[in-house]
C-alpha cells in the first residue's frame, strides 16, 4: 500500500507545488514509484510545473464523472521515468468533487504507487478538508514569515483532528538572515508549531529557474540538496536537518552576508 | 531584546486566543438563541466562561441572571 502525503500549508504562495514536484522527483530518483495528485480545483497548477499541460487528456474529474479510469488519466513526467502526474480539472467545478472522491482515487492508486503525494489547495475551505480526507501523513509547508507560520499552526490541529501524523518543512529560509537573527531558524519555529522537521530548504535560485520550467544547467545547488534530504526523512522517518547557515558562518561567512546586504 | 522567533511565537498565541475567543462567542449567540426562549433576560446578565483543564478537559460554565421565566406554548400552564 502507498503512503498517502498531503502537502498543505494554509496561506498561499509558500511553495506547496513547488516542493510537491521537488519531492516526488527526487523520492522516485530512489527508486519508489510516485503519482502526485492535484487538488487544487480550477487553479491546476501542478502540471504547468511539470511542463504536461499540453499533455493532459483526461483529468480527476473525468475520472470521478466515470468518463476514464485513473489510469487512463495519468500523465507521465518526461524528465523523470515513473513519475505520474493526475492532473487537476481545468475547469472550475469543485463542487463536483466530493472528499469521498479524492478517498478512493487515491486508495486505487494505493496498489500501483509507493507515495501518493496530494497538492492541497490554499486556505481551509472545503478543498483543503477534500484533500486531507484521502490522506494519512501530512507535510506543512510554511515560510519562516509571521503570517505563514500563523496560518501552519492554524492548519495543524485541524490536521490532527484527521488523526494526520504532520511535520513542518520550512522553506524559503535564508542563512544570512538566520545567522544575524533577522529570520527565524527551523527550530524556532517547530518549537512555536509544536511539530517536528521534515526538511528545510533554503531559497534557491535553482528551484526558481526549475519551478518556472526554465532549462538550466547547474547540476547541483543548496536547495536540491535540501531536498534530497527532505526525501530521506520522508523515506526514512528521520528529521535530519539541512543547516541553511553554514555557508554564512565563520569570517568568510561574515564577508558573504555582507556581500548579500549590499546587492 | 524581542527576537524574531518571539514575534512569531507570540503571533501565533494570539491567533489560538482569538480562535478560542471567536468560537465562544459564537456559542454565546446560540446560547443566547436558545434561552431567550425561555426566559426574560438582558444579554448583558448572560456570562459564559470557558477553562481548558490540565488533564485536557474543558470547563464551561454558564452563568444567566433572568427576570422572568416564560411560558413556552401550553406546556407550562
């Protein structure tokens, strides 16, 4: 059986999507097979990311309508072999869907996949608690910002109220700003959340480039590494935590932040 | 000094205070709803209080200073 993850947040724009793909790649880079869900109704977004808009047939609500079946809707990833995409519907008809919908989508795709990541949509309406219901872990994405981390604890007792085993992965973290005190750091706010760490990934101009489908040809960057240690706390259960600060740490360090300030 | 971490700490306290608070005073107007009913009262002289225990429970007490207690239909003549 899969292990069905949720990847909610609460406020918008944190990087939900973003880290949705990230993390599916890199889990199927270790060889697990991986479908993502969209469940973002009308605002369909993973597929865009996933550069399959053009190659989208079918989508979750043929599926529910019964026009398909979900294998016949799934897209493959071209980039990475294994990846499976069921995408969104592009029109806006959520009321369509029901939270018992999404359930049994995901438990058919549960015999084929090892994780079934789900794409929550923003807010706690009525596609969040659709996009919840299908799932038993739950990843919350927050920014280390004040008003992202208000709505992640906001989100984290509904999800416990769901029975959902969460973790918190911090994103956007910059370790110039966390070494002189201007951000917070990742234990900070787990302490303030009350949940453990999944991952921290710094910003990264890589992930920007790769999030907008933009080829580019630096292999290895501190977010993709970020990520692939997000991946193995996901895969492992650990809560190793990627250190965002140590490139700005010590004299060199010093000279970097600065640097950083003046551009 | 207040750091970052304390602004978001203390961000995130309000948020829970003003959710609790929200919540109680939505079940104050239910309340308030289903008594007046029943009786004659000023709203001010209805009090709701609620205490989270330590073993997790939650205490909620109910406290209305009524004028008069009305007759519902026929049930009370």
């Amino acid at each position: 059986m899969a292990r069905s993850i949720v990847i909610t947040s609460g406020k918008g724009g944190v990087g939900k999507s973003t880290i949705t793909v990230a993390l599916g790649r890199e889990l199927c880079r270790r060889n697990q097979r991986v479908v993502l869900v969209d469940t973002d109704i009308g605002l369909n977004n993973l597929d865009v990311l996933l550069d399959m808009e053009h190659r989208v047939v079918y989508d979750i609500l043929d599926v529910v309508k019964n026009r398909c079946r979900v294998r016949q809707a799934l897209v493959e990833d071209n980039s990475t072999a294994g990846l499976f995409l069921l995408p969104s519907a592009h029109a806006y008809e959520a009321s369509e869907i029901s939270a018992q919908n999404i359930r049994l989508i995901v438990n058919s795709l549960s015999s084929s996949f090892d994780f079934v990541l789900i794409d929550c949509p923003a807010g706690v309406e009525l596609g969040f608690h659709r996009a919840v219901a299908a799932a038993r872990e739950a990843l919350v994405v927050t920014t280390p910002h004040v008003s992202a981390v208000r709505d992640a604890s906001k989100v984290i007792p509904i999800l416990k109220s769901y029975g959902l085993d969460s973790r918190v992965v911090v994103n956007r973290s910059r370790g110039d700003l966390v070494v002189d005190s201007e951000m917070a750091d990742s234990a900070g706010i787990a302490d303030v959340l009350g949940c453990g760490i999944a991952g921290v990934i710094p910003e990264d101009d890589y992930i920007n480039l790769q999030s907008n489908v933009i080829p580019v040809r630096r292999k290895k960057s501190d977010g993709l590494t970020a990520i692939e240690v997000l991946a193995q706390n996901v895969l492992y259960g650990t809560e190793t935590v990627y250190d965002v600060t140590k490139r700005y740490r010590g004299i060199l360090g010093a000279f970097k932040r600065g640097l950083r300030k003046l551009v | 000094m207040k750091t970052v971490t304390d602004r978001i700490r203390n961000s995130v306290r309000n948020g829970r205070d003003s959710n609790a608070e929200h919540a109680l005073k939505v079940l104050k107007s239910d309340e308030h709803r289903l008594l007046e009913d029943y009786f004659d009262f000023d709203p001010k002289n209805l009090k709701m209080t609620a205490d989270l225990l330590a073993d997790g429970n939650v205490s909620l007490t109910i406290t209305l200073k009524a004028k008069r207690f009305k007759a519902v239909g026929k049930t009370l003549d």
